[in-house]
C-alpha cells in the first residue's frame, strides 16, 4: 500500500524527529479553497462540527497547526486539524515532549480500506520505522457511543518510555485519526479522556492558528 505524505510527516512528527522552522511559526495562512471542514479552537477547546467532536486543550501547550498542514498538497483530501505539544517540538529536553495530533485523510488514499481497523496497517509500519513497537492489536475504543478502533505503541529512549496511543475512525469518506503521546500509559489515558463526541455546537470554520510563544 503506498503510504500519504500527510501520514508519513505526522509520523516522523509524533516521533519527536521533526523540528519546526520557530520562522515559520505564525502568519501562514491555510488555502482557502480547501473544502475539508478544519474546526475551530474558542474558550480553550477545539471543536469540528463536520466531524461531530470536541477536545478541551491542555493549558499553556504549543499550538503547531498552521505548519502542520502545509504538509497536505491537497488539503480537499488531507489536512491536519490539530497539532499541539507540551513545549515547542524543535526543543530538547530529557522527557517527553506530550503531544496531540488529529487529521483526516480521505479513505480513498488507501484503495481497498473497508474498516478503521484496516488503516493501522500502514500506520503500524510507519511508526515501527521511527523506533515504535506496537504492544497490542488494534481494538475497539468506543469513545461517546462512536465506533472508534485504537492501538498502543511505545518507544523506549534510554530509561524514558514514549507512549503512543492512535485511536481512527471512518466518517463521510475519510479516516479521522486522534494521536496521543505522553510518558506514561497514565498520561496519555488523561489527554484522550478529553477527547468528547455530539453536542457539538457552532458553524463549521478554519482553526485559527494560536500564536507559539
């Protein structure tokens, strides 16, 4: 199966391997043609209308979305709606990095994806070349009543554990993917357990890109 390059960056991204231009971190604009609804953030919270899904932001965190969605060539098809770490992704640092990262791709990028289960294949693949090893099949995750599929991963760096957790789902034509990644299995439960589904209110808009510090 031949991989999306929207995939592939957000796996080198969640690997803590891909630094940020901090140049680049403001002022760039999403294409305005895209027709993918990309959600909005207001009152410390993202919401997708389209989607049907809301996320409460952790305070203080490092907002990367703007950068990361010029990784899509056709943001129609792909696009990353949320992207936010716990410090900025270009730094170092002896823990972690915590870090969220949502998209949608659309499911005919994946010729013959019939299930949400079936889009950790390549998923698996990718992260096992950035040093993850998966520690469970995927599995049913309902989160709000909606059928979602999830797999844990984990890459050791020394004495560090980095815990990842990828939950997907299938909704009007794409596969929606929600990206934990904390230090312990405890932390990255906490970051998904602010992951909500219905009541989700307000018109379909653009994210505004936050401001990094």
């Amino acid at each position: 199966m031949r991989y999306t390059c929207l995939l592939s960056i957000v796996c080198v991204l969640i690997s803590g391997s891909l630094a940020q231009d901090p140049k680049n971190s403001t002022g760039t604009k999403t294409n305005s043609a895209t027709t993918l609804d990309q959600g909005e953030i207001e009152n410390g919270s993202y919401r997708n209308v389209s989607f049907g899904f809301s996320y409460k932001l952790p305070y203080g965190w490092v907002d990367r979305t703007t950068e990361m969605r010029e990784a899509s060539t056709d943001p129609s098809k792909s696009s990353v709606f949320l992207a936010t770490f716990e410090r900025p992704p270009e730094s170092t640092g002896s823990t972690v990095n915590s870090s969220i990262v949502f998209a949608a791709e659309s499911a005919s990028s994946y010729p013959g994806l019939k299930s949400a289960a079936q889009y950790f294949g390549p998923l698996t693949e990718l992260t096992a070349a950035r040093g993850f090893e998966a520690v469970n099949e995927p599995y049913e995750f309902p989160v709000d009543g909606r059928p979602i599929v999830r797999r844990d991963f984990i890459k050791q760096r020394g004495s560090v554990g980095m815990h990842q957790s990828t939950l997907a789902l299938l909704s009007k034509g794409y596969v929606v993917s929600f990206t934990f990644i904390g230090g312990s299995d405890e932390e990255v439960q906490q970051l998904i357990e602010w992951l909500k589904f219905g009541n989700i209110r307000g018109s379909a808009k653009h994210s505004p890109a936050a401001s990094a510090p």
